[in-house]
C-alpha cells in the first residue's frame, strides 16, 4: 500500500477500510491530531544526528523510508525506549 501512497494518513485509512469491510471494528481512538510531520530540516538533522550517533540511514535525504525508520527503532530500543509504531 505504501508503494502507491506512503502517506501515513492514506495508508491508516485504506487499511481501516480494508478491516471494516471484513466486518472488523471501528477505531477505539480518533485520530492524533496534536501530532506533526517533521519538516525538511527536521528530517535532515535527525538522519545527521542518527548517523553521528552509529545508526547508519545510509543517507542524508530527508526521506523516512526503511532505513531511517530502522536505525530510528535501532536507537531506541538500546536505549530501552519504546520502539515507533511503524509497521512494514
């Protein structure tokens, strides 16, 4: 699903679609609202950062595809933090 659209709010809702139709539940909390994107520089300083700190992203592209997210999870969970919900 994410290879035609990887917007998170596209995906959820496709998805949420998907299981409602197989006569799944509703949603048991609305939608995050509080919550934001990080911008382009966000995105930049934080794959620098995850770079300098040993979790290689390969890249410094701003993209939060698979590498960042996995030295994201990588990151955190040396750090006994609770690991994103990012699901591939």
């Amino acid at each position: 699903m994410e290879n035609y659209n990887t917007a998170d709010a596209y995906v959820v809702a496709v998805g949420h679609l998907a299981d409602r139709i197989k006569g799944g539940p509703a949603f048991e909390h609305g939608w995050p609202r509080h919550l934001r994107v990080l911008t382009f520089d966000e995105r930049i300083e934080l794959q620098k950062r995850l770079t300098s700190a040993g979790y290689d992203t390969e890249k410094i592209d701003a993209k939060m595809g698979p590498l960042t997210v996995d030295a994201i999870r990588r990151f955190q969970v040396d750090r006994e933090s609770c690991p994103m919900a990012i699901h591939h």
